[in-house]
C-alpha cells in the first residue's frame, strides 16, 4: 500500500514568548505520539533537520535506518534533554564530558562516552561508546523532555546525500519515508554539530562544527586533536564492515546530485568547463570584478556570491547547495575556503562532498582537481 506525504506542521516559538502557543503545543503533542508508537518524526535544531525516533525502542531506531539507507556500521547521535538524562545514558563520564556539558550545553556539541547498558546496539553500531547531544532549539529539547526519554537523530535525509536546512529538504529527499515533519524554520548553524570523543587524552575532534577547536581548548584548558579533516592531511578511512567512532566520520558525505570540485583558481576552471559546453554554478567569496564580470554574461554560468564571514557562510551552504542542485547543471564549482580553524567545518564538508563514488577508497586527492559525486540512493 503506498504510504501517503508526511504532515508538515509549523512549529513556532519566539524567544519574547515564555510559552509556547497552543498550535505549536499540540503540534510536540502530536509528535510525541508519533514517536510513541515507534514512528519518525523529523525535528529542527540549530544545526540541521534531525530524523528521529525513541533513542531506546531498537525497532524504532532501525527504521531511522532504512528510510535514510544509512550503513549499520555509522552510530547515530542520540539527544537529550538535559545533563542528567545524558548521564543515564553513560556508562561512564569522563572530566571532559563534564566541562564540555556544563559550558556549552545545550549548543551544536556532541560528546562521546561511554555507553550504558541501556543504549541498544542498533544505535552505537555495536560499538562501546555513545554519542550524545543536548541541542539548543528549544522547542526540540521541550519535545524529549515531554517524551520522557531521548532521541536517536542524525540528519533527515538521504545517506551521503546534502543535510537539510529547511523542512522543505527533509520533505524532498525522504517524502513519505517519515511519518510527520515538524517545520521550525530555517537551521540558525546550517551545519552538524561537532563531535569531540571525550574517551581519549586530550579529547579528540572526530567531525568538525560550529564550536572550533580554539574554542573548546579555551573551554577545557588544553589541548584538543582533531582527526578525519581531509583539508589537514590524511584523511581516515572507515573500512568495510569496520563501525565507525563517531557520525560524520565517512569519506564521502554531504554530497549534491550535481558534481562539485573545489577549486583554489576557480575562474579559469569555470572559463575551461563553459569552453567544453559545461553548465556551472559557481560558489564564490572572489571580489575580482574582472573576472566576475566576465563569466557573468555567459549563459552557461549562475554565480552565487558566499558571504566572507565563515559563521554565515555555513549557516547558508546547504541551503545554497539544495537550490542550485535544482538547476540541472553539470558541475559546482566552489572557491576553496581559507585553511584556518574557523573554516575548517565548511573545508571538511565541501572536500567530503566533492569526492565522487570511484574515488572515496584513495587515501588521498588533490582539491584543487576536479572529483565528480553521483547521487547513488533514490530520493
């Protein structure tokens, strides 16, 4: 029997008010239901759309999976209410957790820790670690703390495919995939939380995000690793079959229908591509007006200007990536961001992106190169 679109229910919360209106309240009302009965209900945060379902009920959290064709190997985030329901969910909880919960919590952070015997496997992958996240939309943390019980919520789309922004995205890449969709409005980040392993000494970074590393070595009063960031060296590998540490972790992610390359010399790729009968959309920060001039009379080329702040810039890069995917074009090109900790989460997903299916084995690439993605799963 073929399952009719999701419900589309706006949700709004304005920070004057105290209280939630009563359309909102019965909109988390409704959901609550919906994720009760072991459906998926797809929830804004400040980061992107997450695809949710009861943390702790293994059935419910499986079809996260399938509906995403997510790997089984690729843990999922779960999110919380509050400090104490993280704890509960921890086998244990190191000094790390605790500084990183007391001072940036709730907030697009995410710890990993050890699990608790109550996480089912299905959400660690097997693994001994859990993923957990208090998020600052408050409207998401009302919805767990009404439940009772925390979410399993990695982004609400397609696996490997671009994170959604707007209730729209979610709409268009799961359709009835999901059972109801919670309208919040446009994601204040646009980009996944950062996940710091707090198991390690020092703590590691697993996947950039909007808390850069300057800013949790300021928080916790040392030093922070960061690994898996192809703009800093090699990236790591999530072998076949092998569970990976941490969401975010695989190689090729984030990724357009349209092929992407980043570029350090964008204007004479662009000019090569129009040349060979190529239709581009260009993402650019460049204030070279010669250049911009002339590439913008060419039919052949849409060009979007990106902000030069990196905070905006990633709160609109999904959103930029989604309405340019819509115009059937043959290549993105974008402007490789500058190699600094501020633009390290904007470098990490547009390098992930930019590597096509043939290429996510190589250990390493060239970004300035051309690396073609085709879009594998059905939306």
């Amino acid at each position: 029997m073929q399952r009719t679109p999701p419900d589309i229910l706006p949700v709004d919360w304005p920070i004057e008010q105290a209280e939630p209106s009563w359309p909102t309240e019965q909109a988390l009302d409704r959901a609550t239901r919906v994720l009760i009965a072991g459906g998926l209900v797809a929830i804004p945060t400040e980061t992107v759309y997450g695809l949710a379902a009861v943390a702790l009920d293994s059935m419910a959290v499986q079809k996260i999976f399938a509906a995403k064709g997510r790997p089984q190997t690729n843990p999922l985030i779960v999110h919380v209410a509050d400090v104490a329901m993280a704890r509960s969910l921890a086998g244990d909880w190191p000094a790390a957790a605790e500084t990183i919960c007391e001072l940036l919590w709730p907030g697009p952070i995410t710890v990993v820790v050890p699990r608790a015997a109550i996480v089912p496997d299905v959400v660690t992958a097997g693994g001994s670690t859990v993923a957990l996240r208090c998020p600052e939309h408050r409207l998401t943390r009302r919805l767990i703390a009404k439940l009772g019980v925390p979410l399993a919520a990695p982004s609400a789309n397609r696996s490997l495919g671009l994170s959604p922004t707007t209730a729209g995205h979610v709409a268009e890449s799961l359709g009835n995939r999901v059972d109801l969709i919670l309208d919040g409005g446009p994601c204040r980040h646009g980009i996944e939380s950062t996940v710091v392993d707090c198991t390690t000494t020092p703590p590691r970074i697993l996947r950039l995000g909007p808390i850069h590393r300057d800013q949790l070595e300021k928080v916790l009063g040392q030093s922070v690793v960061i690994t898996s960031f192809h703009g800093e060296g090699t990236p790591s590998q999530i072998a076949s079959g092998a569970v990976a540490r941490s969401p975010g972790m695989l190689v090729r992610h984030y990724a357009p229908r349209t092929p992407l390359q980043l570029s350090t010399c964008s204007a004479q790729c662009i000019a090569r591509l129009v040349q060979s009968g190529k239709r581009v959309g260009w993402l650019t920060f460049q204030d070279e007006k010669s250049q911009l001039t002339a590439l913008a009379a060419s039919p052949s080329v849409i060009i979007l200007p990106m902000p030069l702040d990196p905070d905006v810039f990633a709160s609109q890069l999904y959103a930029t990536l989604h309405a340019i995917d819509q115009r059937q074009l043959d290549m993105i090109v974008v402007d490789m961001p500058p190699a600094t900790d501020a633009w390290g989460a904007i470098r990490d997903r547009l390098t992930r992106a930019s590597i096509g299916p043939q290429e996510k084995d190589s250990r390493s690439h060239d970004s300035s190169t051309t690396h073609t993605n085709a879009f594998e799963e059905t939306a």
